[in-house]
C-alpha cells in the first residue's frame, strides 16, 4: 500500500493553479473538466510520478468553519519537504509569497508557514543537519 492521492481544499482551482504552478514550482499532472469543477492535481517535477495533489474545490459547507478555524489559531493545512528551509523561504518572499511563521528551528526540524492565497495555511520543513 502507498499514498497516490493527497488533496488541499482551495477556494478556486484557477488561482491555486497558478500559485501551486508558478510560485511553488509544482507541475499540473491532470486537469479533467468535471462539470462545474475539475479533476485538478499537481506533482512535484522531482517526483512527477509520485504522490499527486488534488486542487479540491472547498464548496462543502463543512469547509468554510474548518479552515477558518485552522488560519484563526494558525494551523497548516499540510506541509511540504523542502532540502533548505531557509533558502525556500527566502525564494518564495521574492516571488511575493506571505509567510506567517518565518524559518523557526523546532528541535529537529525546521518549519515556515505560509497563506496559499486560496483559504489555507501550508507549512515547509526540513530535518535540521545536526537532528
């Protein structure tokens, strides 16, 4: 058994596209009109045959009191690996992305949080060399 699927909930597929595509640097993998919606995932171009993450459309009414309440105490919805925290972080302030959590060490990882401009927090992290 392994992990195919994993998804985010997004306010709009369009918008979280372009920022997972060209600020994060993921690559679309499927994008299948499904009336309203679509069949809408991304792959990391190091493993673009690895774990696919779908754009989910966040129209459950269940979604909206979830994610609030997830930004409100400062919660992230999913965390990325990244090799250099710091360096991501810093790549990502130039391309206009809004952190709020910088690269904080927390033991034996290193994490920064940031708003994916489509209702969520994602984190990044990374096993500090010493851990």
């Amino acid at each position: 058994m392994r992990i195919n699927l994993a998804s985010v909930l997004v306010s709009d597929q369009a918008k979280a596209l372009e920022f997972y595509t060209k600020k994060l640097g993921f690559v679309k993998k499927n994008d299948v009109p499904m009336g309203e919606f679509s069949w809408l995932t991304i792959v990391s171009p190091e493993e673009p045959e690895g774990v696919e993450l779908v754009l989910e459309p966040a129209n459950h009414p269940a979604v909206k009191p979830f994610r609030d309440a997830l930004v409100a105490d400062g919660i992230p919805f999913t965390s990325f690996a990244v090799a250099d925290v710091q360096a991501e972080y810093e790549r990502l302030v130039g391309l206009g992305v809004e952190f709020t959590q910088p690269p904080t060490a927390m033991g034996p990882v290193t994490t920064a949080v940031f708003d994916d401009t489509c209702g969520n927090l994602i984190q990044i992290a990374a096993m500090n060399e010493d851990a």
